[in-house]
C-alpha cells in the first residue's frame, strides 16, 4: 500500500467518515474512495451497496478480483431519557456493537445502578453534546425517550441539523403533532420533521419496555443497512 | 489491552513515517469457522514486531514471516491457510477454517 493511500484513511477515520479501499488483488493496484466520491465513482452501485452493508469483501469487476476495505465509522446510539425503555435498549444497543450513551439531566433517574457500565450523561441535551457527548453526526442515531418536550426537542434538533441516520421519538400521534408544529414554528422543514420516527420504533405491536427496545432497534438497522448513497442528501 | 483496527492501521502509517520497513496483512475471505472476520488487520514490521490478529494466534507466525518477505522484495501477495492445506500440520487452523490474506508492503 503506498503511504499516502494509508494516510488518507486514517485521515477519514479520525474524522468519522467512511472511506473505502479498492485493492486490485492481481495488479496491486490501490485506490482509496471517500464516501463524498462513491456517488461519481465508477464503481458507485458496488461501493454503495458495499459501504451499507459496513464489511470488507472480495468482490470481481470485470473479470478482475478486487479487494473492498470498508471503513465506516463507529455507529453510536444517543438515548435522551434515562427511562425504563432506556434501560432495556442499552445492552441491546451494546449487543449490536452500537456504542451507546444515556442522556439525562435528572439524576434521579440516570444514576449508574439503573444503567451499568452505560456512559451516562447528567447534562441537558445542549449541554452534553460536543462536550461530554461528542457533536452528533451522520453516524449517530438518536432517540428521544423522556416524553418531556424541554428535555427531547433540544436533542431532536440536534440530531436533525447534524443530519444523524436515525431520528426517532416516542410519544402518541397526539403528542408528535404537537411536537411537529413546535419544530416548524423554530424554521424546521416540513421534510426534516419528516426524518423523526414517531412514534418510534417498528409497529411490531410492542407493549413491553424490552419491546418496545426491539421495535426502536430493528428501526435502527434498518435506516443503517439502507444503501447510503441512496441517503446521501 | 485488545488492538482495535484503528490502532492498527495508525501503527502502520506510524512506523512508516518513522522510516521502518512496514507490511499490512488483511483477511480477504474465509470458510468456516475462521477466527478473525474478514477486513481483520496485522501490522508487522522488518524486525518482527507485529500489532493485530489475523487468525487469533493460529497462524500469525506465518503472516508475520510473509509480511517480512515481502517488506524484502517489495511485492504485494495472497497467502492461503487451512486445513486442506499442506502446511497445515505446521500452521493450520485448529479450528477447522480456511483463510486468505492479503499481505502487502506499505511504500
């Protein structure tokens, strides 16, 4: 591998943005396709279909057997609300090798006996982000838990101007069209507020806290298993 | 501590920069019940010092000797481990698995 194409890949990890590296297993050859270039690439449908799946694997273009190194970033679960819901997705979130963490300014509820070995944050959302939580991005998904506007709305915006793959809030349709109209009224788009899952999580007929847990995970997997050049924006 | 993959590729451009002979071994395919998945990365040097696992332990000392001779010759090459193979007495997978590596110098 030349240097630089090494460089240019740990450059891309450092700033949490997906990267892949095209090795032409016959020839040597190496070239390395950010995410920002997939869509122009020759190889677009592949590398995009590639990146989404989030593996490494041998692929023949052409006759030629290549080598795709899929570097994506880390995915991280940002829960706002310490709740009882929280508190069943969070190992289901680790299982899944999401890395997770707990948003809650009230410390009733996010103390460390509720949530073991959770990173758990006892700030308001715009406190805690780009400090104690690093600034959201488009591999972060967040999910809005606490049924209380002036702890959920603050990290909803958040999570949509840094356009995080996953949005989601709980609450009845009563409560989201109310929420709705508080975003619009702040100069949300009609089509952002559209990106928030509410009520959130898949309709699997949930009832049960660790339900609802599985309905907001599987949402998860299925908004990061989409083709991502397909969700570019 | 465990080496992440992020350690791994950092090492390498490390050592690079630091003028050492560099060698990245990456596991392009494997069958059955291959210990490491593919992507998985190793880093070794023209001394032997090596971070990364591309087989759990199995057949790193082959990897490594690979990533030694092609810090040599300069060429990039797929090296082939597994049961059915007739190095497996001497470095096979326990396990049962087959793996591919990809073994290349950094330049």
């Amino acid at each position: 591998m030349q240097l630089d194409a090494l460089t240019a890949l740990n450059a891309e990890r450092a700033a949490r943005r997906a990267a892949i590296l095209v090795t032409d297993l016959d020839g040597g050859t190496q070239r390395v396709v950010r995410e920002a270039e997939i869509a122009a690439d020759p190889l677009a449908d592949l590398l995009g279909q590639r990146l989404a799946s989030g593996k490494s694997s041998l692929a023949e273009v052409e006759g030629r057997p290549l080598f795709l190194t899929v570097q994506a970033p880390p995915v991280r679960l940002v829960i706002v609300g310490a709740v009882h819901i929280s508190q069943a997705l969070c190992p289901m979130a680790t299982a899944l090798d999401l890395d997770v963490a707990v948003i809650d300014p009230r410390t009733a509820f996010a103390t460390p006996e509720r949530f073991p070995g959770i990173d758990l944050v006892t700030l308001w959302p715009d406190e805690a982000f780009g400090g104690a939580v690093p600034a959201l991005d488009r591999y972060c998904a967040v999910a809005a838990l606490t049924h209380d506007p002036k702890i959920d709305d603050p990290a909803l915006m958040a999570a949509l101007r840094a356009d995080c793959f996953y949005v989601g809030a709980l609450g009845s349709r009563k409560t989201h069209a109310a929420r709705v109209a508080r975003l619009g009224a702040v100069g949300f788009t009609e089509d952002a507020i559209g990106r928030i899952a509410a009520p959130i999580g898949l309709d699997i007929g949930a009832v049960s806290p660790a339900e609802i847990a599985v309905s907001i995970l599987g949402q998860i997997v299925e908004a990061q298993r989409a083709p991502r050049s397909a969700a570019a924006r | 501590m465990l080496s992440t993959e992020t350690d791994i590729l950092s090492t390498a451009e490390a050592w690079r920069r630091a003028g050492r002979g560099v060698a990245l071994a990456t596991v392009i395919e494997t069958w059955g019940s291959a210990p490491r998945p593919v992507g998985s990365h190793l880093v070794v040097d023209a001394d032997g010092n090596f971070l990364g696992s591309v087989s759990g332990g199995c057949v790193e000392g082959a990897v490594i000797t690979e990533g030694m001779e092609a810090i040599a010759d300069g060429r990039a090459r797929v090296v082939a481990f597994g049961v059915a193979d007739e190095t497996a007495w001497r470095v096979g997978l326990s396990c049962g698995g087959r793996i591919r590596v990809y073994v290349e110098p950094v330049t």
